[in-house]
C-alpha cells in the first residue's frame, strides 16, 4: 500500500511539473489531427457523487489508482471541432482495497474554445462505457454488504497543450464507477470516484 501510494505521489509530482513547463514553454500556432493516444493517470479516491469535488464536499479517502490509457480517433466532425474516440484504461488501485480494473468508454472531444491561441483546450465526455473489477471493492459494497465487478464508467476530462505542442497534453480527468441509477443493480452504493492529474501523447 505505501508503495503504491508513493509511487502515485511521484507521479503525480511529476505531472505537475510537467504541467508548469507546458504552461512556461512559448506557444505558436499549430493545427494537427491525431488518430492515436496513449497517456498515464494517477489519482485518490474521494466518497461523494462525482461533482462534489468541485463544490467542496469531497472526503479523501486512503485509495489510490494508477492507470494506463489509450485512445483511437473513430470520427470526426466535417464542419464543427467535434471527433468521437473510443478510449481504454488499464488501472492498479491499492490503499482501502487492492484490486486492478479495466475499463473502455466512447468519448466525445470538444476542440474549440477562445483561449485556444494561447493553451489549447479540449473537453473530453465519455457518459457511456463500462468498467470491470478485479473484485468488489469495499468502496463499492451497499449497505446490504453487495457490490458488483462490473459497473457504468464514465470520465469527464479537461486536457491542456501547448499550440506549438499539441501531441502532448495534460489533462484532468473525473473517473467514476456507477450503477447508472440502480439499472445495473441496486445495492445502494455509489461506485467510485477519483479525481486524477495525468499526461497522454498523441500520434
């Protein structure tokens, strides 16, 4: 466990200076489409329904995930900055639980916004995909004690490149395991929420 948790400490260190050198390093302009990306997450779990980090609310808990993730570009919009991707994670959690998950989710990727001159932005959507679990997790169990592998997944991400760098981005990602509103069962858990920092190249 404290292996695992320092190596996402590392990570994420990492990831932040990563992060200011982007921001740090000057910007040109640049336009480039890419069909493929690959990239690495890190992040802590926290026990409220995936907007209560935003709203101050969320409680950290001691569970940790570190993920590998890839993306391939399916469609691309003709006239808006609108393209469709599929994307995959692979992930190690250890802390409360130690478990691996698998994960895949259609994600829809939003490239225009008025500051793109200067860091680009992209926001990626992906409501609709679906998780596996090595095991139940704690985290996961309802108050009857139940819980499934296999759950919804969906991801709400922002992710940050320079314009002379667009291959490589940084990127905020909301990772969430759900039951999709008791359709998958009803234990009456919530899943699982982490909020992650993690770098991605694309190619």
């Amino acid at each position: 466990m404290r292996t695992l948790r320092r190596l996402v400490l590392r990570v994420v260190q990492r990831l932040r200076i990563l992060s200011l050198a982007v921001l740090l390093l000057p910007v040109g302009a640049a336009s480039e489409e890419f069909d493929w990306g690959v990239g690495v997450y890190a992040g802590q779990y926290y026990d409220t329904e995936p907007a209560g980090w935003t709203q101050g609310r969320a409680s950290y808990l001691d569970q940790y995930l570190v993920a590998l993730t890839a993306s391939k570009t399916l469609w691309r919009a003709a006239h808006l900055p609108l393209s469709l991707e599929l994307d995959g994670m692979i992930g190690q959690q250890s802390g409360v639980a130690s478990l691996t998950e698998i994960a895949v989710v259609p994600v829809l990727r939003w490239s225009s916004f008025p500051w793109n001159e200067y860091l680009h932005t992209d926001l990626r959507l992906g409501p609709l995909g679906v998780s596996y679990t090595s095991s139940v997790s704690p985290l996961e169990r309802g108050p009857g004690g139940k819980g499934s592998q296999t759950l919804g997944f969906l991801i709400i991400e922002v992710a940050f490149s320079r314009t002379a760098k667009p291959s490589e981005e940084l990127f905020l990602r909301l990772h969430h395991r759900c039951s999709v509103y008791d359709t998958l069962n009803n234990y009456g858990a919530n899943g699982e929420d982490f909020f992650a920092l993690g770098f991605r190249h694309r190619f």
